[in-house]
C-alpha cells in the first residue's frame, strides 16, 4: 500500500486540541477567522467574472435533480451559457423527486429554540463528528434562503389555516424544522427548480440534453474541460466542451443492487472523474434507512422507502418472544417491546437512522423479526389514530399508506405497518474542497454525488437542504471564483486529448458489446449486491470485508470475459446502459470495502463489530480516525492512495453520541 | 400464476411495429407488473434475443418515467396507480394481457414501448414557472396563502407529467397536464403577475406540438395516477378566457 494505511499515526495535542500526527496532503480551502464569518468574508475574497464577460463561459451540468436544476438554472440567470444534462426522458424526473419527507431550514417558526448554530450543531453531531464545521455551518445559514427561494417559485408547502408555513420534526432532531409538501416534499421543490430550469431553456440560456448519458470526463493540462457521452436513443458517442465541469448526478446506493435508489441511479459520471484524478471520500459511509418496505421475493428489483416521518406518530416494537407468529393485534401489550423508546427514552422512534436500522436488525437477527423470513418490524399507528383519528393521519401521510397498501396489499389504518432497513443514501463522493471543487481544478461536485456535509450519517431532511444549498446559493458564487482564473473558450473540441478519451468510451462500449458470454448484467449486479450487502451492509468486520475483498475482483475479472450485452449499441439498449453502469459499480465495491477495512472505528453509518461499546453502540476512535478519507486512483488492480483531511473541532466539542 | 403476453415490439422509431406473444409462467402475484417484465427480459436474453424496452426509473410511482397502455388502459387496470406500482395480484392466472406504448401523434415511439414525451417540457418552457431568480425572493412567511388555496394547489401541483392523460384521451389532448400546472400557478399569490402571460403562452405552445382539443370527455382524469381533476380543466378555461380578454397583445 502506498501509505500507511495500516499504521496509525500519533496523535499530538495541538492547541489544546487534539489532532492528528500527520500532514494534511489536501487544501480544503476553508476560509479563516470565525465561524459565523467565513462564508461572508469568502464571498468578498473570490474573484467576480464581469457581468460582461459571464456569457463567454460554458458550464457543464451533468444532473438535473435538485443539486444540478437548482444550479444550471441559477448559473444561468447569473449570464453564463450552461450544457445540462440527464439520462431520464426529462430533467423533471432525476430521483429527487422520490423524497418524500421534507427539507430542514433554521427558520425557527416555532419559536422552540432553533437557530443556525443549533442546526449546525445537530448536523455536525448526527453526522457523529465526521463533516467539516465550516461546510455544515455555512449550510445551516443559507438553508433559511432556499424556504424564501422555494415559496417565492410557488412550491406549494404546507400551511397553518393563519396561512403561514407548517413545520414537523423529523429523526435526530427535539426541534420542528422541517419543512414539508405532503409526503411529496422532494416532488415539489425539484419541480420548483426545474420550471426554473425550463424558463433558463426557454430563454435560450441552457441546452438540456435529455436521454444522454455521460460516461467519461475530458481533463486537459490538469483541468476539467469536458465530458464524453453516449446518446441513449441513437447511440452517438459525443464530446462536450466547457470552462468549467459540474457533476450533480446524485448517490451511489445502486452498488447494493437493492436501495430505495431509482433503477438507473449510477456511480459512473463520478466514477469515471474518480478515475481521472478527483479522489474519493469516505465511500464506505453509507445510510441504510430504517422505515422501508420489506423485500417480499426473489423477484425484488428495488425497494421502497417509507418516509421517516411516520416515526412521529407510528411505533416501532417487536414480539418479545422469538418466534411469535400469531397476528400483531393479538399480542398484547406486555409482550411487545417498543424497543427504541425501551433504550432511547428520551429520542425514542425519533432516534436517528443508523440506530434505528442498526436497532431493528438486532432485533431481526435475535429471532423477532416479522412477516416472511423475520426480516421485518412492526410500525404500529394504531395509539396515533385513537389519539388524532384517521382523518388526521390520513391527511399527513395518505399517500404514504396508500403506497404501503398498493405494495403489500395489506391495510396500515387497521395492521402495523412492517419494515425493515434499507440501503438509502451515500454520505461518501467525491472529495470537495469548500468550494465544492474536487482535485481535479475546474471539476466541481454537488448534491449527493459529493462528500461533504454530513459527515458518517445523514439527518433526515438535510439531503434536500444540501442539493439546494449547494445549487442555488453556494456554486454560483464559488465557480465564478474559479472561472475569473481561466481565459474563457479555452478548449479544443477537436483536440487530442478529447478525441482519445472518446476512442477510449467508444472502444469501452465495443468491448461491452462483444464479449458476448452467458451471464446476464443483472445477474452480476445481484450477487455484487448480495456481498456488498453481507460484508459492507449494516455491520463490518475484518473478515468479512478481507472476504468481499477477494470476491469483488474475481466477480469483476468474470463479468468482463461472461457477460451478455444483446441489442445494437446503435440503438436503444437498456442491456448497454445497464452493463456500463454495473462494470463501474464493481470497481466502486472494492474501494468501499477498502476504506471500510482501514477504518477500524464504528461511526454513524459505518459499524464495525470490532469498534463498539458495551451497550452495543457505535465506539468512535477519534485519535486516531477524525479524519477525511480520500482516495486516489491509480490504476485497476492496484492500491489506491490513502489521502487524509484532518477535522478540527473548533466550534463544538466531540462528545460520544448519545441519544439515551 | 401464468399469463401470456402480447407486447408491441418495434426496433426504433422508423421501423414498423407489431405485437409479439410470450407465454410468462409461474410468476408470483406479490411481483410488480414491472418486475414481471423484467422475468421476461432475463428469459429473452438468455435465448439471445433483444429484451423488451420500456421506460422506468423510480419504481415507486413519483417520477413518471413508466407508462404502458395495459389491456388498452394507461397504467393498467387499477385506479390512481402507475404500470411500476401495478402488481400481478391484479391480474387473474390464465389471463392474456396486451402491453402498448402511449399512443399520440405528439409521443413519437422510439423503440418498443418507449416514446418521446419531449412536448411536455417544451410546454413548461413555454411558461409554465414562476419567474423569480435565486437571491431575490422575499422572506417565506411575508405572504401568508390560505390553507385551502395551497392544499388545492398542491392537488394540481402532484402531476407527474407520465402523459397518461394524452394516452388515454380520445382526441390525444394534453389539456389535463396544462390545466394542472396552470392551476397550480394560478392558485398561488406568487403566481399572479404571470397569471394571464402563462396560460395563454401555455396553451398555444400546447397547440403547436400537435395535441388534440379538449372535447370534456374526462378520460384523462379517470387514468391520471395522481387523480388530477377534471375542475382544474374547468379553472384553464376560466384564466383562458380572462386572460384573452385582457390581453392587448
Ligand atoms: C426514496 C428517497 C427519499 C428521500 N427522502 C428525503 C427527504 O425526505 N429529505 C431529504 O432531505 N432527503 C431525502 N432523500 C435524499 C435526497 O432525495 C437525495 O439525496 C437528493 O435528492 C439527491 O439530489 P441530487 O441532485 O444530488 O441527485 P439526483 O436527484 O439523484 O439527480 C441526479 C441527476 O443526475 C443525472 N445523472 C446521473 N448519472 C448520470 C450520468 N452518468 N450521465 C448523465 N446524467 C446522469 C440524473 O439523470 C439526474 O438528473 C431521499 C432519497 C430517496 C432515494
Ligand atoms: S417508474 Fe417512476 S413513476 Fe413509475
């Protein structure tokens, strides 16, 4: 290994602070001086393009949920030309659509004691002190504006019968903050961002290429200069230009085959740049929600997310004698166990997601799991609906139970709801700077397909909060800092370097279509998904991880000799897309294994079996582990280097979590 | 369960089409009609034939990716659900089932199942937004909506633009997904100094791509997954005739 990823360094005091004995080999750019300050003083330090000059730049938006609509859009107004693109038919269907929850911002409405700093803190904190605080607090300022933004588009929030904006609480939060569309929220603030996308088209200012996937990242000189994709419909592989390169195309759940992820949602725009030269961070933190519906078959081709808002009014409990088939309304009270309110009193359902999903598979691996194959707790409404009434509950989460009910074809008004965990979102992206510029100059990554943030775990409604953050009021500001450094149009299209990595793609998608061996893509990415989910899912250990280790590239080494690509790759081909997708899913495995070996502490998401308390909680090492892990490529088959970002908590002191 | 199959097969958007049968056995009804093609697909490539293309994505009925006219149904047989939340149990062992794509002058089939819904953002386009840049908005909570109009907008608002209401429209109108989104707008105070730009704008660049008129017959609402209503048609024609009477254009 090129670094000592296996040693761990010293650890020094440093200030009175503890910090790690190592160099940081990364500049994460944050500004100095005070917290509350850095954004402010930032913006004035970056560099302005002349009003003037903004419409001379290109910038390419790979993505059009809410991280790339809400920027191309807002790149747009600014005056600069943007490319945007997306692999569904329409940029209004990106997966941001699927949130159904809500989106947090520090308005305190309710007058109950929020404020930007205790956003900050409660972010920070859920993310088990593994996200940079200037990021997390600079996302905590602006999230106040993207209410203002959303409402003034016509996002259609619920309201109080005063007519003023409705809020509820949501997992790892004791205030009301979030704001919510009914179990639409993600629908309606990705529709507000693309009707502003579509007025930008409209007016001539964006070129939106719809059904087109990106599939290789141009850099010349060390800087991102464009992308490669392939035309979905005609099979065309083209090349686009620009002065600067934005990837907003979302999380990389899909490499457990099963997640309550969109089928097409892929890690190959990021991938691919990873492979060119952006490092990675943290890829093995990822979030397994703990409100989905259970798998019912062999036939399972994703899963379905409950929104974890129904942890305000349902209940989480178990049988407490293993093996208790008999129907949940015949089981009494006093042998249930509502086992979050048992061990968390004082969060109780509202405890935060990786110990609710790590909490219902204790219960599940110790026999009490329900419906088939005990991989299921119950989540019960039945006291919310004595106490509120059906209309009520119907009015908050109707839809909710109507798709509950449309799946199972079982009645959540009148049984519990089952549920079990399921892989949800990835904390880990590529590694940006502040701002949200990976290693590779002229790269910039936002929404989910970044790192930052939220550290080893997410709080629910942040997801949303973060995509807007960075598309609407942080990109804008940040890019034009790096594009008053470059000469605008400082590319050739018909250049070596981007005629290369198009024979490169080209030869790639060749190569796919006529191997033309036994295995079905899908079948590949179902026993990926099988190891990804046994050794790297909800628990970690050594073994398992060294185990994943061996099978990944011998999966990988087949995959390339026995797949079968049928069809035209001049044609629509969902079998090409597939396969394109899942070769890059199984290289991205490896490395999250690889970074989920090194870490040998447990943190918010990431469990080691090996890291924990006597309780059976997460047990962080923060001597030795608070830090960013980024990685670079270096080639198939071989190490990739171990790069760290220190954390430094200046702000708020790193306590072990607890939400007893 | 069995069933057999009758899907249109078409290699590409120029290529004549025609409905192929396939015999699907032993599928579990808990399967999703969407999961059960994918079982037809993993047969077919295993005999080397190119699978059947259809559109899909979120799989959970929010994109409007999926589509499908089943049994000559937009989404199939049951009420307020999309193709990708449609499961077997609503199918009978021994059924035949005739899968299609949406059928519309203005959705050109691509290949198979697959059509191009591409009019739909060019309508959006056409002013189907409110026009605010990032940073300028006011504070949320300046301008107070009552509840009824914000719950009735949202009602609007929950299009999921899957065009089922075209497909299933004796006349291929796109008169339901306009009114929605007019509606919507309409409904908001934000939305009011667009008010009458927008749904004249709208309606002519509906025109322009080649949808059919509204003749009231309401297919359109009774396939809609998300139940969008035929009252928000009725609103489109009331801002129409404001909005034309105003207009000194
Ligand atoms: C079911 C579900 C419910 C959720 N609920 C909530 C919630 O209540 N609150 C919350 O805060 N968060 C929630 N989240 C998380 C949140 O929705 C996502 O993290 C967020 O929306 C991601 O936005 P994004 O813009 O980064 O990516 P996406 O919305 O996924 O957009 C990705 C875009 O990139 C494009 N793209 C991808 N790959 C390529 C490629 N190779 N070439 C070209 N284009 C490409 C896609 O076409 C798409 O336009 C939820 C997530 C899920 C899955
Ligand atoms: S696949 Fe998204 S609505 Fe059906």
């Amino acid at each position: 290994m090129a670094t000592d990823t296996q040693q761990r360094p010293a650890t020094t005091e440093v200030g009175g602070r503890r910090s790690m004995g190592f160099e940081s080999t990364l500049d994460a750019q944050i500004p100095p001086g005070p917290l509350q300050d850095k954004w402010d003083t930032h913006r004035f330090k970056m560099k302005l393009v002349n009003p003037a000059n903004k419409r001379k730049y290109t910038v390419i938006m790979v993505g059009s949920g809410l991280g790339g609509a809400s920027a191309a859009a807002s790149l747009a107004e600014l005056g600069y030309k943007v490319k945007c693109f997306c692999y569904q038919d329409s940029p209004r269907r990106a997966h941001s659509i699927a949130a159904q929850g809500g989106i947090n911002a520090a308005k305190n409405y309710r007058n109950d004691g929020d404020s930007i700093f205790r956003l900050f803190y409660d972010t920070i904190k859920g993310g088990d002190f593994r996200a940079r605080e200037a990021n997390v607090y600079r996302l905590a300022q602006v999230s106040v504006n993207i209410i203002d933004q959303c409402v003034a588009q016509g996002v259609p929030f619920a309201r109080e019968y005063g007519g003023q904006l409705d809020n509820r609480s949501f997992g790892g939060a004791q205030v009301s903050r979030t704001f919510y569309a009914r179990g639409q929220t993600g629908q309606q603030l990705l529709l507000g961002a693309y009707q502003q996308l579509e007025r930008q088209i409209g007016l001539g200012n964006v070129e939106m290429d719809t059904r087109t996937e990106m599939l290789d990242l141009v850099v010349v000189n060390g800087r991102a200069k464009g992308i490669i994709t392939r035309d979905m419909v005609t099979g065309k592989i083209e090349a686009h230009a620009g002065d600067a390169v934005v990837l907003a195309t979302g999380g990389y759940g899909n490499v457990f085959h099963l997640s309550t992820n969109a089928k097409g949602s892929n890690t190959t725009a990021i991938w691919r740049a990873h492979r060119k030269g952006a490092f990675f961070g943290n890829p093995c933190y990822t979030q397994i929600h703990p409100t989905c519906i259970p798998v019912s078959g062999e036939h399972q081709s994703k899963l379905t997310l409950m929104s974890e808002s129904l942890r305000n009014d349902g209940r989480v409990w178990v049988p407490k004698r293993p093996g208790d088939t008999r129907p949940p309304h015949e089981i009494p009270e006093a042998e249930r166990d509502y086992y979050l309110e048992r061990k968390y009193p004082s969060f109780g359902n509202l405890a935060p997601r990786d110990i609710s999903s790590r909490s219902a598979k204790e219960a599940c691996d110790a026999g009490l799991g329900v419906g088939p194959g005990g991989l299921g707790v119950y989540l019960d409404f039945a006291d919310a609906i004595q106490r509120l009434g059906v209309a009520k509950i119907r009015e908050r989460y109707g839809n909710l139970f109507d798709m509950y009910q449309r799946i199972t074809a079982e009645n959540p008004y009148e049984v519990p709801m089952r549920i079990y965990p399921a892989v949800h979102y990835t904390m880990g992206g590529l590694w940006v700077d502040y701002n949200l510029m990976s290693t590779i100059p002229g790269l910039f990554v936002i929404g989910e397909a970044n790192f930052s943030d939220h550290g080893a775990n997410r709080l629910g409604a942040s997801a949303l909060m973060q995509g807007l953050a960075d598309g609407y009021f942080v990109l804008p500001n940040t890019i034009g800092d790096y594009l008053a450094q470059v000469k605008p149009g400082d590319y050739n299209l018909a250049g070596d370097e981007f005629r290369q990595v198009q024979e490169d793609v080209s030869e790639r998608t060749n190569r796919l279509m006529s191997i033309k061996g036994k295995r079905s893509v899908d079948s590949f990415h179902r026993e990926l998904g099988r190891i990804m989910w046994d050794e790297c899912g909800m628990a970690r250990n050594e073994q398992g991880l060294k185990r994943a280790l061996e099978q990944i590239p011998e999966l990988r080494a087949e995959f390339w000799e026995n797949v079968r690509v049928t069809g035209e790759a001049t044609n629509i081909n969902q079998e090409l897309e597939k396969a394109g997708r899942v070769a890059d899913f199984l290289e991205l495995g490896e490395l999250m294994c690889l970074d989920a070996l090194h870490r040998t502490e447990s943190c918010g998401g990431h469990f080691r079996e090996e890291s924990q308390t006597e309780e059976g909680e997460a047990l962080r090492d923060d001597d030795h582990f608070a830090y960013v892990a980024a990685w670079e490529f270096r080639g198939l088959n071989q190490q990739p280097v171990l790069h760290r970002e220190p954390l430094s908590f200046e702000n708020v002191q790193l306590a072990q979590r607890s939400y007893k | 369960m069995n069933v057999t199959l009758q899907v249109w097969r078409q290699k590409n958007a120029t290529a004549k089409g025609q409905m192929v049968k396939y015999e699907v056995k032993n599928i579990s009804p808990d399967t999703s009609f969407l999961e059960m093609l994918d079982i037809v697909n993993q047969e077919l490539i295993a005999r080397d034939e190119d699978p059947i293309a259809f559109d899909h994505d979120c799989r959970e009925g929010i994109c409007g990716m999926c589509s499908l006219m089943i049994n000559g149904m937009a989404h199939g047989p049951e009420h307020a659900t999309t193709t990708c939340q449609l499961h077997m149990r609503s199918f009978k062992d021994g059924d035949t089932i005739y899968v299609e794509p949406w059928r519309a002058r203005s959705f050109p089939v691509l290949k198979d199942l697959i059509v191009d819904r591409g009019a739909f953002d060019r309508i959006i386009a056409a002013g189907g937004y409110i026009s605010v840049s990032t940073g300028s908005a006011p504070e949320a909570n300046v301008i107070p909506v009552p509840k009824e109009n914000s719950d009735l907008a949202m009602d609007a608002a929950a299009c999921i633009a899957c065009g089922a209401c075209v497909a299933a429209c004796p006349n291929a109108s796109a008169m339901l997904f306009t009114a929605a989104k007019v509606s919507h707008l309409a409904l908001l105070p934000q939305g009011q100094p667009e008010r009458h730009k927008r749904v004249i704008d709208m309606v002519r660049q509906m025109d322009d791509e080649g949808f059919g008129h509204c003749t009231n017959i309401g297919e359109c609402s009774i396939a809609c997954p998300k139940e969008i209503s035929m009252d928000f048609i009725s609103m489109l024609n009331r801002e129409l005739i404001k909005a034309t009477a105003t207009n000194k254009e």
